[in-house]
C-alpha cells in the first residue's frame, strides 16, 4: 500500500473501495497467494471465481496481484465461493483478531458499523461515526467526549459483539490487541437473580448445626472482605485474598489461657461451640463447602501454639447465600475467564519468561486459550492468550523444544486482570505474577 494511501490522500486510481481524506484504505487485506492457492486447489478459473462473486474477472486478478482490497462484503464472498473462512485469506491466526479483522469478519462496512451502533444509546452519546471507528481499529485517538472514559466505551462493547455476531471476550481482546498503551473498556460484572437450585439443595442437605456453622464461617469471611476494603480506601497495606480468605478457627491450647478467636465467638453467640465443632467442620469439609488447613503462630503467653484455618470455598458461599435467602454472588464479567481457564493461564505466566515444558499443557483448555486452535467444528476461535513458541538449540542450529508462553494479550490480561482473579479464585496460586504486572520481562 503507498504512503499517499496510508494518509488517506485520494487516489487516483480504479479501487473496489471510495477512498477520502477521512476515510483511509481497509486496514484489512488477503494474502495474495492465499487466494490463489484455494482457487487453484478448488480448479476454479478467475471467470467462475468472479461470476460467483459478482465481480469481473479482471478484479480477481487485481486481488490476486495484490492491487486491489476487496471491500468487507466482497471479502465474506470471496470467502463463501472458496467454501473457507475469511481467515484463511487474510492469514490472521485464530485467537489473534483485532477490531477490523472482526468487522470484516462480518462483512460490515465502516458506515455501516457506525449506523447499527448509533442505534444504541451509547453510540449516540459517544457520536459514532465511520471515522471514529477507522481511527479506533487503527489504534489512533478517538476524537470526542467519554472516549478516554473506559466505563463508557465498556458499554459499547456489547453493541460491537451483537453487530459482528460474536461474544463479548471477542470484542474486548480484539480490542486490547488493537488499543496498545491505553485503558481497557471496563464491563460490568453481571448480577445473578434467584437462588440456584443446586446450592439451595445443598444447603437443604445439611443438619441444622452444619447450617449454622456454614453461615458463621461466610458472615467472618465478609467481615474480613469489609476489612480488606477499608484499609485500601485507607490506603493501607492489604494481604492477598488467598491470604485473608483463610480465617483462624481455633487456637490448639486451653481458651482460659489463649482465648477465643472471632470465629469461635460468633458460634458460642450462636451456642454451638463445644467440643463437636471439630466432626463438624470437617463433615463440611468431606461436602466441598469448606477448606481446613494449619498452621503455627507465636503467643504472648504460651510461645508457639498450633492453629486451626478454615476457608469457605464458592460452592459453600454460594450454599449458605442460598440456604440464607441472600442475593447471588455476581457472576464475573463477560470478558473473564472460568476459575478452570485462569488457573491455566496463572500456571503459564508464572513460567515466565523461560515458558512452560510444552508436554505440561494439553487438554481441553487449549481449545479456549491456545493461539490457533477452535474448540468445534463453527466454534469460537480461542482467545489466543497462550502460544507454543519454538526455543531454538545453542547455536540456532535447530528447534530444540516448544515451550508455553504467554501472547502480548495473555501478558495484558494477566496485567489488567490479576487483582480481581485473586479476590474471585483466591485458591489459585498467583505467586510471582506481580512481576509480570509490574512490567518485568
């Protein structure tokens, strides 16, 4: 493409495109030899490739040169007279689409884009318009009010997701490998309603006196949540959930010496705290609803004293908020992945930056993370937040291994992300990933 294209000077030359001074060239092309490579494996001349979309003959071979961008509704027909997908004549690697790689996807004109999201009302509060949306999938500033505002453009991602015909994490990583250096759109979390029937049943399940413990442990674990929340607008220092998630139950030495811990003070309130508070914590336990740990701590009195912790896990929260008739935990947002997913991509970040033995990561979880893989047949491309890079041997004579590591989404998302993963999945082990937020190598 010449330099007088890329400003958006006008060109004087035939184009399947209008080109102005506010509206620069498609962003998005083929790959020549990509075209040419499937109409040659399909034995289709460019006269019949042309009559099935609608063009001359001459145009495909303009394409093929390398002349000429088809327009994002030749290029979804090109696409379906090839019987492919639009990727594989443009070459973007699944799980690594950007903004006009979406839209092109669906073969949507700039205008056209700019009209369906008007239709919204935050397209019209943002005043969208084809230039603003060439100057967002080209990385440039978006002239115009509330576009540097992240909670007003996390709005207008669902708009997006609707017009391309794809989920909502598809807009938001299209559009954090698009917008390099800038805030990402933040969405909000999505508040469920009603109690599930599968915590409600579970909470069902258990004797009176579980009930009541259950409660307690969760009623402790949001007072520490309340705690954890006024020292940082105090701007004091705050552990990690994974740290104050875990609550000290009992001290192992005699109460008249050692005293009661808040846990055990909320169960004599409740008068349930005798000598079968053991059996039964450890009954919820054996059900998945909490999880008991020890450790040892130093005592004025005594010196060091054994000490028991027990956490409530998401399934027994979600229990007693059931059984309790409390709203829902809100779901996390679209764009976040399950607990499942970040454990995986907390396992390749914390492998950084030699990367994880490529045999130490299969399944499943490639198929919603992995650079260039699609979980089925028509399915989602992956999110692409891990790849399997080459390590070459000394020398660089050859490969000598594959390892995992993290794309620039998957670093960024791990960046932007990481403080809310650990308040939402506080077991997964995030140690050493400060560093990558931080900026580390």
């Amino acid at each position: 493409m010449s330099s007088a294209a890329r400003s958006g000077t006008p060109v004087a030359m035939k184009s399947s495109v209008v080109l102005y001074a506010v509206m620069p060239l498609p962003l998005r092309g083929i790959d020549p030899s990509r075209l040419v490579a499937r109409r040659v494996e399909l034995g289709l001349t460019r006269q019949v490739l042309a009559a099935r979309v609608g063009v001359s003959a001459r145009m495909i071979f303009f394409y093929e040169e390398g002349r000429h961008t088809p327009t994002p509704q030749r290029l979804g027909r090109l696409a379906a007279a090839l019987d492919c997908g639009v990727d594989a004549l443009t070459g973007a690697p699944r799980g690594q689409e950007t903004l006009v790689d979406l839209r092109y996807a669906a073969g949507l004109t700039l205008d056209r884009i700019a009209e369906l999201l008007r239709a919204s009302p935050v397209g019209r509060e943002l005043r969208v318009s084809a230039s603003k949306i060439s100057a967002l999938e080209s990385g440039r500033p978006v002239r115009g009010r509330y576009w540097q505002d992240p909670e007003v453009t996390g709005r207008l991602v669902a708009p997006l997701a609707k017009a391309y015909g794809v989920p909502v994490r598809m807009v938001v990583d299209a559009w954090m490998r698009t917008r390099h250096g800038e805030q990402t759109p933040v969405l909000a979390t999505r508040r469920k309603s009603g109690a599930s029937e599968t915590a409600l049943a579970t909470w069902r399940s258990l004797n009176q006196r579980q009930q009541v413990y259950l409660g307690e442990i969760m009623r402790e674990d949001r007072m520490r949540e309340t705690e954890m929340w006024m020292r940082r607008v105090q701007r004091l220092p705050v552990q990690k959930a994974v740290q104050w998630r875990v609550l000290p139950l009992t001290l192992q030495a005699p109460p008249s010496v050692v005293g009661y811990t808040r846990l055990q003070e909320r169960l004599r309130r409740c008068d349930v705290h005798d000598p079968g508070a053991g059996p039964t914590v450890h009954a919820l336990e054996r059900r998945g609803l909490v999880v008991i740990t020890e450790d040892s701590v130093e005592h004025p009195d005594v010196g060091t004293v054994g000490r028991v912790l027990v956490e409530i896990t998401r399934r027994g929260r979600a229990a007693a908020r059931a059984g309790l008739g409390e709203p829902r935990d809100p779901e996390p947002a679209a764009h976040l992945l399950s607990e499942w997913l970040w454990g995986v991509v907390a396992r390749v970040a914390a492998a950084e930056p030699a990367g994880l033995e490529d045999d130490r990561l299969a399944g499943r979880s490639l198929f919603f993370i992995g650079v260039g893989y699609r979980g089925r047949s028509g399915g989602r491309p992956s999110r692409g937040l891990v790849d399997s890079v080459p390590v070459m041997a000394p020398g660089g004579t050859h490969v000598a291994e594959y390892r995992w590591r993290l794309t620039p989404l998957g670093r960024r998302h791990v960046v932007e992300y990481l403080d809310i993963y650990r308040e939402l999945y506080s077991r997964i082990d995030t140690a050493g990933l400060d560093r990558i937020a931080g900026g580390e190598p």
